[in-house]
C-alpha cells in the first residue's frame, strides 16, 4: 500500500494509504444516521469505584467517564483497524517520515461549562498525562522532543525517534480542561466530575454503587459528520453489583436493560425466564473480526518457580482445556492458539519464513523452543484426566530439576512447589467469578496430580487491583483485549521497562530483547506487508514465551437488550462488539 505524499493537512489520518471515507463525508458508515434521540440505557458493571478520574493509576474509577465526557482530537474508526477522523481537530498534518505532526482545532470546540477548548488546554494535558497520568500514557510521551503551539488553534509535536505510530497516538489522547486542574494533584484518585468537551455530563453519581450519564443538549460537536448516528441515547446509567450472579438477576428483573453473556452453554439453556418470554427482551449474537487477545492464568515470572519455560509449559500440558470447556460451556468455546488468534495479523502453523523469520533470527540463541520452528498447545483430553500431558509435564519438570518424593514435588533443596492462584471474586469483563472460579478448581485438582501444592485466593475488585498493579501474584487471571492495529502500546504490554513499572499491563514480568526490535519494526514498517510480518513474529514470541496458560474466546458477542433498544445491526463495523459500539451506536424506539 503507498505511503501518503507530501505533508499537507487532511482530514482524516491512515497508517497505510489512504483513509476509506474521503473528506466531506456525511457519516460513517457502519451507524444509523436517522436513529431517534432520547431515551435510557441501564447497564451493570462488577465490583465498585472510588474515583471519577480514570487517567491516573491512584484509584477504582467508575467505568464511563473516559469515555462519554473527555474527547480526543481525532476519532478511532470501528471499521479501519489504522484510521482516525478528525474530531476536536478540524484537520491533522504529518511529515512524510511522520517525525512530526500538527492539529488544528475546531473554532467551535468548548467544554460543558462554555469554555472554548483551546490549544494551552491539549498542551497541559498531553504534558500532565505524560509525566503523571496512568503509566500507559508515559511510553509514547517518552518519544516527544517538544510540543508548541503554532497559532491560534494549532499545536506541533515533534519526535526523538521514527515511529509511524506517533502521530496518531498523540490524536487519541484525552483533552482536559487545565482550569479545573489548578493547584489540584492530578494523580490523586478525586469524585469531583471532570469538566469535558464531549457529549455528556456526569448528571449523578452514587459512590461505589451507581453513575449517570446526561446528554448535554448545548453539545458542541452533534453536527459534525464523525457524530452522525452516534451518542443518542438521552441517558447512559452504571449500576455496580457484587458479582455477576446479582447482575444478570437485575437483568433478569428489568433493572439493567443489556447484558452481555459471556457463557455460551447458559445462552442456550438458562434464557426462557419472564422478560424473554413476554418479548420485552431480545437475544442478539454479534459477529466481530477482531483478534482474540490472550485471556487465561498468567505466571508470574518475576517470581523465581516461573523463570524456566519448562516449567511454564509443565503447567499447559497439565491444563486439559477440551474437558473443562466441555464441562463448563458444552464445548463452544474455540481455544485460543496465540494472542492475534482469529485474525490475519496471528502466527501460522510451522516455521518462521521470509521477513517474520529474519525479524527473529537475530535471537534465535535465546528464544523459547518453537518460536521460529513452531509451536502449538496440546490438544488435551475428553476426560478429567490427560494422562499424557500429564506425562509430558512430568518429564519437563525433572528437566527443570522439580521431582516427586513422598507425594510432593519438590526442588534438590527440598523446596516444594507451592503457590497462589489470585483471582477477583467480582469477575472479570470476559469472564464470571463463578466461571473462572471453576476453571481454577479443576485445574487445581491436575496440578495436585503432578504434586504441585496450588492455593485459591479471593479478593475484592480493589484488593485485586491493587495486588496486580505491584505485581504481588504467583498466578492470575489475565485478560488482554488486542486491536487489528497494535503499536507501541504493546511496549507497555510486553516490553522490558512495563515488567518494572507499576501499573503496567506487563503482568508476567517478561523481560525480551527480541519483542523490543520486532516492535520496532512494527511501527516503523513501511507497507502492511512488513507490519504483518513484524505482528506474526511478536505473536510466536509471546506465544512460545509460554506466560500464559490460555482458555477459550468466542467469535461473537452475545448481548440481550431490552426490546426497544436497537443498534445498526445491518451495518456492523470490522471490531464488532467493542469499545464505542454500546452505547455509543444505540438507540431507543419510542412506544406506538
């Protein structure tokens, strides 16, 4: 795919190529641009919050707010995985090499309170969530030489090193009001509602228990094209319950109007209570495009029991994934194979070849057996016991030098291999309690048979948090969601400095030369053939890295709604069911 020309600005940016809507656009093409206004959506989220100020690693805060009342200077598409629109920048301007780039803002543009959104504003605020927001924000802001205004409504940021990338992450950041800042501690979790530009309002919050959304009627940007069909619904409301049981109840009840059932097995048998009988409620099945992200029990390598991959693998051959997905879903889940699973972007059976294997080459010494030569899970068994992965874990123990003697596996030193399995008692978003609970507990009952000494421990939604964010686990449920776009983001995935930093979604505490250079070579690569390449091999890294031990995904959404809302079904964009999608494309019918 041709790169673009000469600088010049534009109205949208694409990584590769050019972008699928051209400018004048009346609205994108996967919403309902006649879709009514008004109405109320209810939905449940697990556990609590504690703070209204999602940007900073201090703090629980309620699910929303990011979302519905902060904007960024360009809007993500849902059907091109490499596309922005502008939003809060009326146009975007990048150099060829994308060492730096510009935005002009909408003249129109203010915050709730009538405030115009100026550029001090976007300056303070990418400078403020650079050095002190979450660290997911610090690895990209790491990569600014300086950041300057250009006139009225223009800003440029420029680049210390190549990354194609940059530039549209610098159009994904938030823009908050600086005003509302002064002489407050940004990094401190607060429940003081942040003043947005964006389409709603925080109307009432219950701490811990509930929060609204209002539509601001005085919204600057309804008119814009990128906004067409999106942000009807008059009312957007998070109600917080104890666990996911409590949750489906209040569906069950009316109380939620959407629900999103993760398990396939009770989709099929446990949906003919009243709601659905009387047709107030409507099962709808979501087909998406997306990666399968990697979701299962990750090890901690940071602690030495993990540090070997034969260890690592012991415990995947000991995870008999076909019975416990015939025993817990009737066996229609699909296992996940590697991180970008599902996707063209996922490593293929078989040896590395062309450019994907010249990106590994260099460490070959050094990584994993499998990760250039291939690699693949074991099938497991129907029944409770697999007896040969069960073997074959054995046998890579004793490798590692961990024998049994008198019923416990244990090192030369006499050290048994004991450890805790953490997990969150509120469930996770792939994945209930109840469910992750179940899988653990047959699991654990395989590792005792290798001798092992595993513990269950449950722990609230803040306590878990705060175990994970400081890396104080031996075993977890993790769950990572993965775009048809990766970038630097995956740094602070996988990279060396994440295994180090609070907060970072680097929950193994992997530490790899070769990620860092295929990542490299992933935001710099210069056609989709080359960035593909780079893709595939940072999967075989990760996924013969053998972190985690993973379970299933399914390829659609499953959500039942309240019969009088609605969403584009017609019109599905490329990720589906995903961030943006509810409630942001859905509407309400009004009654006959």
């Amino acid at each position: 795919m041709p790169l673009s020309g000469p600088a010049e600005a534009a109205h949208a940016l694409a990584m590769y190529g050019e972008p699928a809507l051209s400018e004048g656009f009346t609205a994108l093409p996967y919403v309902n641009p006649d879709a009514p206004q008004g109405g109320v959506i209810r939905l449940a989220e697990p556990g609590g919050f504690d703070s209204l100020n999602p940007w900073v690693l201090k703090g629980n805060a309620a699910w929303g707010v990011g979302i519905h009342v902060a904007e960024t200077l360009m809007y993500r598409s849902l059907d091109e995985p490499f596309t922005l629109y502008g939003l809060l920048a009326q146009s975007v301007e990048t150099a060829p090499d994308r060492s730096w780039v510009e935005f002009t803002l909408r003249p129109e543009a203010h915050f709730s309170d009538g405030s115009p959104v100026t550029v001090e504003d976007v300056i303070w605020s990418y400078q403020t969530l650079g050095t002190q927001g979450h660290p997911r924000y610090q690895a990209a802001w790491s990569k600014v030489a300086k950041i300057e205004q250009t006139g009225e409504l223009g800003l440029r940021i420029t680049f210390t090193e190549a990354d194609r990338e940059l530039p549209m992450l610098m159009g994904l950041r938030p823009v908050l009001k600086k005003a509302q800042w002064e002489g407050k501690d940004f990094a401190s979790s607060s429940l003081e509602a942040p003043v947005g530009s964006g389409p709603y309002v925080v109307d009432r919050v219950d701490p811990g228990r509930s929060i609204t959304f209002r539509r601001n009627p005085d919204y600057w940007g309804k008119d814009l094209p990128v906004n067409q069909g999106r942000n009807n619904l008059a009312t957007i409301r998070y109600d917080y319950f104890g666990d996911a049981n409590a949750m489906f109840e209040a569906f069950k009840a009316g109380e939620v109007t959407v629900w999103r059932e993760l398990s396939a097995l009770k989709w099929e048998q446990e949906y003919d209570f009243p709601l659905m009988q009387r047709g107030d409620a409507l099962k709808a099945e979501i087909p998406h495009g997306r990666p399968s992200g990697i979701m299962g029990l990750v090890m901690n390598t940071r602690n030495p029991l993990f540090a070997d991959w034969r260890v690592r693998q012991a415990m995947i051959e000991a995870f008999n994934f076909r019975f416990i997905n015939a025993t817990l879903n009737g066996g229609k889940d699909r296992r996940i194979t590697s991180y970008f699973a599902n996707s063209d972007l996922a490593m293929q059976p078989g040896p590395a070849a062309g450019r994907e294997a010249e990106l590994l080459q260099p460490f070959a010494a050094d990584l994993p057996p499998g990760t250039i030569e291939g690699y693949a899970l074991p099938e497991g068994s129907d029944r409770a016991l697999d007896r040969a992965g069960l073997r074959r874990a054995i046998k890579l123990l004793e490798e590692a030098g961990w024998t049994v003697r008198d019923g416990v596996l244990q090192n030369a030193q006499g050290r048994p291999f004991a450890f805790e399995i953490l997990l969150n008692q509120s469930g996770t978003a792939m994945r209930t309690a109840s469910e992750t609970q179940q899988i653990a507990d047959i699991y654990v009952q395989a590792l005792r048979n290798l001798g092992m000494r595993p513990r269950i421990t449950l722990l609230d939604s803040a306590q878990f948090v705060q175990r994970t964010n400081e890396f104080q686990f031996d075993v977890t449920w993790y769950e990572r969601a993965l775009s048809l776009s990766p970038g630097t983001e995956q740094l602070l995935y996988w990279g060396s400095a994440a295994a180090d930093q609070p907060g970072s979604r680097n929950w193994m505490g992997m530490k790899s030369p070769a990620v860092e250079s295929v990542i490299a070579a992933m935001v710099n690569s210069q056609n989709a053939a080359d960035f593909t390449a780079a893709v595939r091999a940072l999967d075989r890294i990760l996924t013969a890295g053998r972190y985690v031990v993973p379970v299933g995904f399914s390829p659609v959404s499953r959500l039942a709604h309240a019969a009088d809302l609605r969403y584009p079904a017609q019109t599905m964009p490329l990720y589906g069911d995903w961030p943006g999608f509810m409630p942001e494309l859905w509407w309400q019918e009004a009654e006959e």
